[in-house]
C-alpha cells in the first residue's frame, strides 16, 4: 500500500478557545503524509496568530489569510493550494482522534473507493454522544446518492467526516455565500465516485456550540436550502438518472426540518410556512405513494395539513419525547 500524501484543509474564522485542541489532534495523527492548511478567514480574534505560530513550528503546516468570505470561500482557498491525492476538510471548532487519516486511508485503498465515509460522535455539554453506525460497508455512486436522500443509516451530507480522492474537485466547488454548502456538494461528489466506502468508526467529534451556524435559529438565509432541489432535478436529468422519487423525498424532508427550525427559534415567516403547506398539499397524493414516506412521515404530513397550530403543538410534543428518549440512551451507556 502506498503512502500518498493528504491534504487536510481546516477554515478558521473566530474559534480561538478550540483551534488549539483541533490542530494538536492533527499534529498527533498515526498517519504522517499529509499537509495542514489553515485557512484564515478574516478571523476578528487571536486566530491569524494562532496560525502563522503552528506555522513555524511544523513544515507541514502552511496558512492562508483572506478577507472573510465564509466557510465555502474558505475551503475552495485551501482546494486551490492543496498538493495532496487526498483531500480532508476539518471544521476549526471540532476535533478528530489519531487515527483518523490512517483509518480512512487505508479504508479507501483496502475498498478501492473514492470516498470514504467515517461515523463520528456530537460533543454538547462536554458530553460525546456516538451518532449512528451504517449498515453496509461499500456502495455504488447511484445507491449511495439515494441513500443520502432517503436512509436515516445512509450518507451523511456533511463534509467533515470524509476523506476524498483531489480529482473529485476537478469541476466540483462549494457554493460560496450559500448557508447548507454541503446539500449542493455531496450529493455531486458521491456520484462522481465510482465507489463510497463506509467505517464504522467514530473518528470525528464534531462539537454542537452555541453561535455557530448551525445553532443560529431560523432566517430567511436558511431557506435558500430549497434552492439545491432545482438543482438536483436539473443534474440528474443531465445524467439521465431517474432520482425523482428520491428528490422528492429529500424536499420533503427539507420542508419540514425548515418548518420545524422555525417553531424550535419561535421566529416564524408566514410567506415561506403557506408556500410549503401549499406545495405540500400540491403533491400529497405523489408524497402518499412514495416508497421512502414512513408511518410517522405520513403523521408528520397529516398533521401539517390540518394547520399551523396544530402541527406547531404537535412537533412540541415529538420534541419532549425525543429528548426524553436521549437522556434514557444517555443513562444507558
């Protein structure tokens, strides 16, 4: 097995107190081979200098500083100068355990994939909670893309917890001033594969803090979303590709986590809820028949249906369930 080097790209904007505990876990990793690009964008706090000392202290380490310009912005800088085969991307706040290049390296060339893809734990409160495994290790780019659009067990959209073969990024870049990046990228980096391999290993911990994108509540921002599934549409009919089963469901699934992104920051646009109960009700015969629609997707649907209040009571309640049903797995551990 050869030994070809990787390029790890980490964007670094204002994460000072975790940028230390992120770079350290790259410094230690059992596999040697790889560069760290740092990218600095336009961080306000000690970042910048954080960067450029690791710098001096380690060869493999190089830096970029740019004005700010998001995370896409940040990490299409680092594919720009990556020397590597390989291509790793690690959020600055988040960090990985040592044997995360090596796993997923030999992962891709034991599988002769051009993906592959590890589980990872969720760090809130100083607790790691493992996120599920998979059920198969090694899947085709066309299954592994209605996976990702379908399987609670199938890809996980992020970007974070792969490791990618470079040539994948030949015509491939992430949509930059766009918030959900990953929602227009995956989906096209999976099916250029020509196989995805799966670990079932928690190899990432990616911490969920307060402030950051993801935590941030509902905004009209968040809506652009939606605008992936026109371009889904448009890429696989390109491809000749029958996906509109598995799209379909996928927006499905997008308009509720926005309906239920709305109740959970309590910041509602009525505009954007009628336009998603009426698309929905347009397609609810079509959404009924779907193969991927669920028991409890079909309660979701009905209930969403018979108005806002009640759905709003309703994903209230599934809410205090789930958490209830955390804390018992949580015990259990």
């Amino acid at each position: 097995m050869d030994n070809s080097m990787i390029s790890v790209i980490v964007p670094v904007y204002n994460t000072e107190k975790y940028l230390f505990e992120c770079v350290e876990s790259l410094l230690k990793q059992t596999y040697q081979n790889f560069e760290l690009i740092l990218v600095d964008d336009g961080s306000t706090d000690n970042c910048g200098k954080i960067c450029d000392e690791y710098s001096l202290k380690d060869e493999r380490i190089k830096v970029i500083h740019k004005i700010n310009g998001g995370l896409s912005s940040a990490r299409n800088a680092g594919i720009k100068e990556a020397k590597g085969s390989y291509l790793s991307f690690i959020d600055s706040d988040d960090y990985v355990d040592k044997k995360f290049l090596e796993s997923m390296y030999h992962c891709l060339m034991e599988k002769k994939a051009d993906i592959c893809e590890c589980s990872f734990f969720y760090l809130k409160d100083n607790k790691r909670i493992p996120e599920k495994l998979f059920r198969y290790e090694i899947l085709d780019n066309v299954t592994a893309v209605k996976y990702l659009f379908t399987d609670s067990y199938g890809s996980y959209v992020v970007t974070w917890n792969k490791l990618y073969k470079k040539k994948l990024f030949n015509q491939i870049r992430f949509p930059e001033g766009k918030l959900h990046e990953d929602e227009f990228t995956t989906y096209k980096l999976l099916y250029e594969s020509k196989q995805i391999a799966y670990l079932n290993q928690h190899l990432y911990n990616y911490r969920i803090r307060k402030g950051s994108i993801m935590t941030s509540g509902f905004s009209m921002k968040r809506a652009e979303i939606l605008k992936c599934i026109g371009e889904m549409k448009n890429y696989f009919k390109f491809h000749n590709v029958d996906m509109q089963n598995e799209i379909g469901f996928h927006e499905f699934s997008l308009q509720i986590l926005l309906l239920n992104t709305m109740i959970e920051s309590n910041n509602y646009n009525i505009e954007l809820w009628n336009n998603i109960k009426h698309n929905l009700n347009k397609n609810r015969k079509k959404l009924f028949r779907s193969p991927y629609l669920k028991k409890h997707h079909k309660i979701y649907l009905t209930t969403l249906l018979l108005g806002k209040n009640i759905y709003i009571v309703f994903w209230k309640s599934v809410k205090i369930i789930k958490e209830l049903k955390r804390n018992i797995f949580r015990g259990s551990i």
